[in-house]
C-alpha cells in the first residue's frame, strides 16, 4: 500500500510539473524569424526590442508585440476623384512600405498598416483632384512619385518608408473615352494629310529639280520617252505606238519663223492721209 500511495504521488508531482512546463515553457521563450522583430513589454512599459532568433520572457510579465520588417503591399480601393479640370475618374494604387523602426511602429500609431492605407487613399484622392485628366494619363511616373514622397514625409514619425506607390488603373466615364476617341482619330486624320501633303511638297520639288537637267540634257528628255515606250510595249495592249523624235516638230517651227514676213505697224481705221 504504502509503495502505491508513493507511486501516486510522484505520478502526482510529474504531471503537475508537465503541466506547468506546458504553461510557462511557450510564456518563456518565443522564436522569432530572420524578418521578425518583437517589440518588449515589462508590466506595460516598452523594455527593449529583441530579435530575430530565441529570446527570453518573464511569463506573465512580459508581453510582446511581432513586426514584420519585410515590405508589405496595401492595396488601396477604387476612389472616385473630379480632376483640376472636373473629370470624374476612377482611380486606384498600390503601395509598398516597409518598417524600419519596430519600437515606433508599434508605439506612435495604432495599426500602422491601416494607419498606412488610410493615409494612402486620402493621399491619393487629393493629388489626383490637383492635376489635369491629360497630365495624369501622360505623366503617371511623375505623380507615383509625388504620392510616394508625401505618404513617406508623413509616415516618418512612425518608424515606416515607404518604397514606392504605383497608380494601377483610371477609368474614364463612357462619354469621354468616346470624346477622346475621337480626338485620337482627328489627330491621325491630320497626321496623314500632313505626311500627304509633304509628299507632294517633295514630289514637286524632285519635278522641279528634273525638268531643270532636261532643260540642260535635252537629251535626257528623248532617253525617258524610249524608256516609257519600252515599259508600255511589255504590256498586253490592242494599240500601236509610233515614237517620233521629240524635237521633230522644231524643224517646221524654225521654217514658219524664216519665212514669216516683217510686217509695220498697221494703220488705225479712220486715219487721214498724209500730207507729204
């Protein structure tokens, strides 16, 4: 009996201490990850920021707050904005932030990544209502980066940077996608009248620049039209071409200009006589 009763009370005494050892062990000792911080807590107070790898705790007396320091995305919702010139859009974003200071992450906001993403949406919905519909669609880099420096200038307090922010979509009403395909097809309209008409410039000038070595090469003139006849003869044609020298009707020019008579000035009807 007695043997028993011994037995039972070190069977007693080993599952209260596994019991306690099952308590207190995980209050004790925590793991934390290469990009893991925990924040420290003694009765309240902040005592120090310990990681990453095995750190120590007092159970029930210290208590811990985990960051992660990795960069972590918000995505920031559809928000309806009036551009500078009132344009209703749609626009939404995407940030990415990272903590550097996990003591003031913790302590200077409550929820820095809500804190954050608020910050972002209120952020973005005023810059974009600060610009025109055709500086935000041309120069989308530029108000990334104006978005990202304020969003950062006022996250500093907080022991957070941020990387970058990155507008993903704008969505324009019905009527103006159509408004603006129609200018886009204007302006192509223009484009090909412009290219068009400097075409013909050039032609004309290229006309120019021949017509004057013909004048020089009259020769030149007589070498083309057998070129042009040459070309012609090799298609199916029902007609026949007789070339004639280009200057052949000079000849009876010159002979008109010989044997045309010198002639005066002709009187005017009504004119009396002389007297002489």
């Amino acid at each position: 009996m007695e043997n028993g009763t011994e037995f039972i009370d070190s069977l007693s005494w080993i599952i209260t201490i596994a019991v306690l050892a099952a308590i207190l062990l995980p209050q004790m000792f925590k793991i934390l990850r290469e990009y893991e911080r925990a924040v420290v807590f003694r009765l309240g107070k902040y005592k120090s920021t310990k990681g990453p790898g095995l750190i120590f705790l007092i159970p029930f007396i210290d208590k811990i707050e985990r960051v992660d320091l990795r960069v972590l995305t918000i995505n920031v919702d559809k928000q309806e904005v009036i551009t500078k010139d009132n344009v209703t859009v749609n626009v939404d974003a995407i940030t990415f932030f990272r903590v550097l200071d996990a003591e003031e992450a913790v302590i200077q906001v409550e929820r820095y990544i809500h804190a954050t993403s608020m910050l972002a949406q209120t952020t973005l919905r005023s810059i974009v209502g600060q610009v025109e519909l055709d500086e935000l669609l041309a120069n989308r880099d530029k108000i990334n980066k104006k978005i990202q420096e304020i969003i950062d200038r006022q996250t500093d307090p907080w022991g957070i940077k941020v990387v970058s922010v990155e507008v993903r979509d704008v969505v324009l009403p019905e009527n103006m996608k159509r408004a603006m395909a129609r200018q886009a097809e204007t302006e192509r309209d223009r484009r090909a009248k412009v290219i068009n008409a400097e075409g013909e410039y050039q032609a004309a000038e290229r006309l120019v620049d021949a017509a004057k070595m013909i004048e020089q090469a009259p020769a030149a003139l007589q070498l083309r039209f057998l070129q042009t006849m040459t070309e012609v003869s090799e298609e199916n044609t029902s007609f026949v071409m007789l070339p004639l020298p280009m200057d052949f009707m000079e000849a009876f020019r010159s002979m008109k200009n010989v044997n045309l008579p010198a002639q005066g000035p002709e009187k005017s009807e009504g004119e009396p006589p002389s007297n002489e």
